[in-house]
C-alpha cells in the first residue's frame, strides 16, 4: 500500500489484518472479507474501518475511562495488548447493543458491573489498583473506536481450560472467532442491532 495515493500503513491497519495461527479455518472467509473491506476503505479513504480516530463512541468520564482499562487489566494482561483491546471492545459493544440482556445499559460502569452478567475480572486482585499510563491509552483507543476481529460485535466471550476448544455457543449466541485463550462470541443476526 505504501505509495498508493500517500497512504502508508499504519501499525492499527498492520494489527487487524495479520491473521494468527490459532484461528480455525472456518472463519477464514469471514476473517477475509474483513481483511478485504479494511483494505479498500484504507486504500481509498485514508483510514482504517476499524478506526474512528477521535470519536467518541460512548459517552464515559475520566473515572469510567480508568474503570475500563483496570477491567481491560484483569480480564486480559496475558493476552497481550491485542487481548485487552479486545476485552475493551466487548464492554463497548454492551454499553450500545441495547438488545438481549444488555437493555438499558447505557454507561461503562453499568456494563461492567452488571448483575448478573458482569465481568469476572472484577473480583481480581488486578482490578483494584490504578491503571498504568500505557492501560490508560488503550482504553482510550477502544473508547475511541478501534475494534479487533473476533471482538468486533461481540458481547460476550471466556477462557475455556488449558487445550480445550471453544464452545460453539455461548448464552445461545454463535462463536465469532477466538483470539489466544479467549473465546468470543456475537448475537444472532436479527437479535440486536448491528454494532459496526
């Protein structure tokens, strides 16, 4: 791409079209569409699809913006930066789906102390300090739009045990890929309205 209308890659563009090994073929040709639509909108638009740059998606406070990157920290600091963006993305999705057990969540704080169906990472030792400048940043990232495939739409995801695989439903809802040791999973089409 580098040349092509000035546009040069950017490290975001470079994250989401890198397809990792662990990913089963079966969703490879929804993973290629992706790869495809990300490329032609960057390509021709300048950005990336999975980036909104400066707008603001949610609306969230400064303590919500800390509450979700100590979340982001307990639910995912072995997976990577990648990991955490992705547990970011899931709290996103949940403060706008609107739809299934997720109605009338409207805040970070709601989505993420919900009861029931809030986020184990809660009750983690993690959790309780205060995040780092860097967790800060990827907070900001995700409250900023950047959203990772198979975390796109999703609204839920686990860790099944050490080598097991992932279920192919969760709360009845269709596994949209895995991503190291973290399941995810996106409503039916129809059940709610489309995130992205």
């Amino acid at each position: 791409m580098a040349g092509v209308a000035g546009v040069e890659p950017t490290s975001a563009v470079l994250e989401t079209v890198i397809l990792p090994l662990n990913y089963t073929p079966i969703f490879l040709k929804a993973r290629l569409h992706y790869i495809i639509q990300t490329s032609f909108i960057q390509l021709f638009l300048g950005f990336s699809y999975n980036n909104l740059g400066d707008i603001m998606i949610v609306n969230y406070t400064d303590n919500e913006r800390d509450l979700l990157a100590r979340l982001m920290r307990a639910e995912a600091v072995g997976e990577g930066d990648l990991g955490m963006l992705m547990v970011g993305n899931v709290v996103v999705n949940r403060t706008i789906a609107n739809c299934l057990t997720f109605k009338n969540i409207n805040s970070i704080s709601q989505a993420i102390y919900q009861s029931p169906g809030g986020f184990a990472g809660v009750n983690s030792p993690l959790f309780f300090s205060s995040p780092s400048t860097h967790e800060r940043e990827l907070a900001d990232r995700v409250l900023q739009g950047e959203y990772y495939y198979p975390a796109t739409n999703a609204l839920w995801f686990y860790a099944p045990a050490s080598g097991q695989s992932c279920r192919t439903t969760w709360w009845e809802q269709p596994l949209s890929g895995r991503y190291k040791n973290h399941c995810f999973y996106e409503p039916q089409p129809g059940e709610c309205n489309e995130l992205h």
